[in-house]
C-alpha cells in the first residue's frame, strides 16, 4: 500500500546559502530604521534615531550616498594621514608656545641672530 500526495500539493524547498543571501542584500540594499524615546511622565527625556543601511558601495553611490570619498579619515594616503600631520603641527606649535612663555627663542628665531648682535 502506497500512499501519494494529492497533485496540487507540491512542495519546493528552495535553500540559499548565507554568500546568496549577502550577494542579494548588497545588490539591492537593506535599510533597518528605529526610534528609541524614553519617557518619564510624558516628559520626554531621550530620543534616540537609528539609521543603518548595508549596501554594496556602487549601491550606495546610486543612492547619491559618498561621504567616504570627501572624508579624509577614509581616504587612503601616502606618509602621514592627516590626523598625524595635525598632531605634528600642534605639537610644533606648543613647544613655540612653551619656550616663548619661558623667556628661550623658539627654534625658527634661532636660525637668525638677534637683533642686538646685527
């Protein structure tokens, strides 16, 4: 004895695996959006706003989203990034600062004689 489904009962079991599920994601977007208030007797005291959007990057770009090439945190660059270069300057520009309160010339008076021995 055999016992067959009924025809109009087919069943397909379609499985995707995690890089298909990615690959469409990144391909079309994905935006996940919420708000967090907390409240004390209607007084609203926190509002929090999420926003998160996966995309892939040229994604992104049809989107009018490209903040990433205008960021200089983002940029990728020979030598020093510009946060290191920032750092040096106001590290210059202390030790100028620092001699200059303490009564010693700063290093770029030092490079000319003063005015007294010209």
């Amino acid at each position: 004895m055999s016992i067959q489904a009924p025809h109009g009962a087919n069943h397909s079991i379609h499985s995707a695996t995690l890089a298909d599920v990615l690959e469409r994601v990144l391909d079309k977007g994905l935006v996940i959006a919420g708000d967090i208030k907390i409240k004390l007797v209607d007084i609203e005291l926190l509002t929090i706003q999420i926003r998160l959007v996966v995309a892939s990057v040229e994604k992104a770009r049809e989107m009018g989203m490209d903040w990433w090439t205008t960021n200089p945190d983002f940029r990728s660059q020979l030598g020093q990034s510009t946060a290191e270069k920032e750092l040096a300057e106001l590290k210059e520009r202390l030790a100028r600062l620092e001699s200059r309160s303490l009564g010693e010339p700063s290093p770029a008076v030092c490079s000319s004689p003063p005015l007294n021995e010209r």
